[in-house]
C-alpha cells in the first residue's frame, strides 16, 4: 500500500505566511499548498503563528483536492497527534517552513526518504550566498580582496522535513519553546533518531532578506511557474473557513 503523506506549514512567530509573491501577488502559502498537492498530499494542517488570516482565506479546500485545516499551539500538539495515529491515517508528515520556496521536487524528497529508512530527512542546500560584500583582510591588516555576496560552503537548513511516526513522538516533547524547525525541532531530533540529508537543487530560495523575495518574484513571474501561479490562485480564494481539527 503506498505511503500517505499529511503536510504541516508550520509558521513561527515573526513570519508571514501570506505574504504577497509573484507576478499576481499571490499569498506565499498558496503555492505551496499547489506544490504539496502536485506530490500527492490529501491534508495539510496550517499552525502556529499567524493563521487567523489564512484560515479566513483558504477555508477548508473545499471543491479542490487537499483538505485544509488549522492547529494552534504550534507543530507540537500536530506531532503529538501524528505520532498516535491520528491524522489521516499518515505514514508520513512533511514540514514546511514559510520563510522558503521549495524549489526542489518534493516527490524526490519524499522518495529519497523511503529509501533512507530513517525516521526523518532534512532538505539542506550545498551552499548559501551572504546577503553582503566580503573582504578578505591578511594579518598585516591589507585587504587582499574583496568578493560581492559570495556563496559559502556550509550545508544549509532549508526549513523543508519529513518526519515518521518516531521522530514525530521526539518532536511533540522537544525542549524548544518556539515554533522553529530549525531551532526548535531538528536539534532533539539529531540527537535521538539518525536524520537522512537531502540536498535541494538551485530552486530553493530562502526568504528572510528583502533579496530573497525578490528573487523569487522574478522566478514566479516566468513561463516554468505559470500553471503553479493559476493553481495557486485556486487556493486563495477557497470556501467557507472550516472549524478548528480535534486533533
């Protein structure tokens, strides 16, 4: 029986999940419910900060092919009820963090964790360009050269994860008191359970710096994301909000 996959966009205080991108200005969540429904996912969960606009925006996706509902609380109480079981009758929950656009296929990632047999698998980017000019200074105080936002070479924590049952129950009693994948989730899980990498190809674009977004927009705004922007469009304008999951 194929795996099923329940998504969370897990949004920590700070971020705005609708935030306006692309050539229609379109909320940032929307296309990534169209990217998570192009994979195969039936439910996403939208929780943590900053939904009570969503929810008056997506309501529960009714007519289209991904069931939408809303948790507060943070990712936690999801985890909790994820790894008892109780949500769609998942093997598989993918987080998403709205401060990325997920360029990379999201069905590779999906498959590179079945075949890992780890509880969980982090997407991670090769490198990350700084946002800044870098002068590389010698120890006799001369600069000997100055590089324009370089790329670094550090893997990258891309804000993207899937996690099974296990790393789920590791997740629902982490210590972080935020809602942070990074800072709040993925440290416990490393300590506790082998986490699979999966690298992310050059589609990915982290969104934290005014730079980022504009990226993105001029990304969004040619001919490979134009049936992704009409999708998207679809899930802005969704039905009557639905009532919170009992989970």
């Amino acid at each position: 029986m194929p795996s099923r996959v329940h998504a969370a966009i897990v949004c920590p205080r700070g971020r705005d999940p609708l935030a306006r991108v692309g050539p229609r200005r379109l909320p940032l969540a929307a296309y990534i419910v169209g990217l998570l429904s192009r994979c195969g996912v039936e439910g996403v969960t939208m929780t943590g900060e900053g939904w009570a606009k969503a929810r008056r925006l997506f309501g529960d996706g009714s007519g289209t092919e991904v069931r939408i509902s809303f948790l507060g609380g943070g990712f936690r109480p999801l985890a909790a009820a994820f790894g008892d079981g109780e949500v769609d009758d998942a093997d598989e929950l993918l987080l998403c963090h709205p401060g990325a656009f997920p360029g990379f296929g999201l069905s590779s990632l999906l498959r590179k964790h079945r075949e890992s047999g780890a509880e969980a698998t982090l997407v991670v980017a090769r490198s990350y360009p700084l946002p800044v000019g870098v002068a590389y200074v010698a120890r006799t105080g001369t600069v000997e050269e100055v590089r324009e936002k370089p790329d670094i070479d550090v893997s990258v924590a891309t804000g993207y994860m899937v996690i099974g049952r296990r790393a789920a129950r590791v997740a629902a009693r982490s210590e972080g008191a935020g809602d942070d994948l990074a800072a709040d989730l993925v440290p416990g899980l490393v300590r506790e359970t082998p986490v699979a990498a999966f690298y992310a190809g050059e589609g990915w674009r982290d969104l934290s710096s005014p730079s980022g977004m504009e990226s993105l927009d001029l990304e969004l705004s040619g001919r490979r994301y134009r049936t992704l922007t009409e999708e998207a469009a679809r899930w802005a304008h969704g039905a009557a909000p639905s009532s919170p999951p009992s989970t």
